[in-house]
C-alpha cells in the first residue's frame, strides 16, 4: 500500500516556486523516485506545459501507477520502471530531469549511476534539478542535517548527505554545469545543474 509523504506535502510548494523558473522553457520532465507520488500529482497540476514523467523501482510502481492514475492529468504520464543503475535507462526523450531526497538513500556507486544516465538522457542545454540536504566543503548547513546524516548512516552505512563537490565533479564528467543553487526550508537546498549548449564530442 502506498502511503503519502509528510515530508513530501510540506516541500512540494516551496519546490514548485523553484521549479516555475527553472523549468520554464522545459517540455518534457522524467523524475527519478517517484515515491508516493505526491510531488509528481502537484508539479503536473501546476505546471501544464510541462509532461511530467514519473518513475520507480519496479516493486513500488503498482502502488504509485493506482495513484497517479486517480487524477486523470493528461500531462502526467504513466510511472516507469526505473532504477538509477540501469543501462541503459529505458525512458522517453526528455530535456529536464527532476529528483528529490533520493541520493543521500542511494550508495555512492547509485549516485555514479545515476549521474551517468542522466548524462545519456539529457539533451544540450538540458536540466538537472535535486532537491535534498547538502554538504559543502565537507560542513553540513545545520546541525539538524548532521543528526540526520547519523541517523541514516546508522541505518545503512552506505547511505548519508552527499559532497556537493563530489556531486558537481560526476556532473561535470557529463557536460554539466551548476547554475543555481536554490536555497530551501528545513536546511535542503535545490541545485541546478546545465548540460553544455554543444554535445560533448
């Protein structure tokens, strides 16, 4: 049974101003971790120019594809299949990628993988926009976000708030370019990362 999101209720406006402006000029959006698909329900709402597509691990879609399919969106696809170490990920072309609170759950070599596929889906001048809690130059923006860190570094040692600098170094190896770094409630942020106008050689 899908359960909704806490979390995912409080942020989902404060992301949607963010997403307005960086996504105005977007068309079609694919959203890594779909989760309770609340976030997916309101940016499709919201944003009517844009073709939301959702997408989840393969044991968490029945769930998810009930509840997206309640709203009748014509802008809101119907949830993939998707884990972030696929190769290659099988999902429609896109020129936006949207994901929220979900590489501190992933291991590092998830979060390689997941910046490799975004590399191979984005086109020139495409977007990447994360949501989530940060650190920077190895501090964390609050003490709350290091409980947190603890927390899910006791639960599973391979998960844990990522490096941006580690983070901008995988974008980079794929043509991409932090251009905002948004700042958010509750000590997250929203960063935004640009693919090079010119298709890497």
């Amino acid at each position: 049974m899908l359960t909704s999101s806490d979390a995912c209720e409080r942020n989902k406006t404060p992301i949607l101003a963010v997403l307005e402006e960086e996504l105005a000029h977007s068309t079609h959006v694919l959203e890594i971790g779909s989760g309770s698909g609340t976030h997916a329900l309101h940016f499709a709402a919201h944003l009517p120019h844009l073709s939301w597509q959702p997408s989840e691990l393969p044991e968490n879609l029945p769930a998810l594809t009930a509840r997206l399919a309640q709203a009748g969106l014509a802008n809101l696809a119907a949830p993939l299949p998707l884990d972030a170490r696929d190769r290659p990920w099988q999902v429609p072309a896109v020129d936006a990628v949207f994901s929220a609170n979900t590489l501190h759950i992933m291991g590092w070599p998830a979060v390689e993988d997941f910046f490799r596929g975004v590399g191979t889906v984005l086109p020139p001048d495409g977007l990447l926009c994360v949501y989530g809690p940060f650190r920077f130059a190895g501090a964390y923006t609050s003490a709350s976000n290091a409980d947190f860190d603890r927390w899910l570094q006791a639960r599973d040692p391979a998960s844990g708030i990522r490096d941006f600098e580690a983070l901008d170094a995988l974008a980079r190896a794929q043509q991409l370019r932090c251009s905002a770094d948004h700042d958010m409630p509750a000590n997250n942020r929203t960063l935004v990362w640009r693919r090079s106008a010119k298709a890497p050689a």
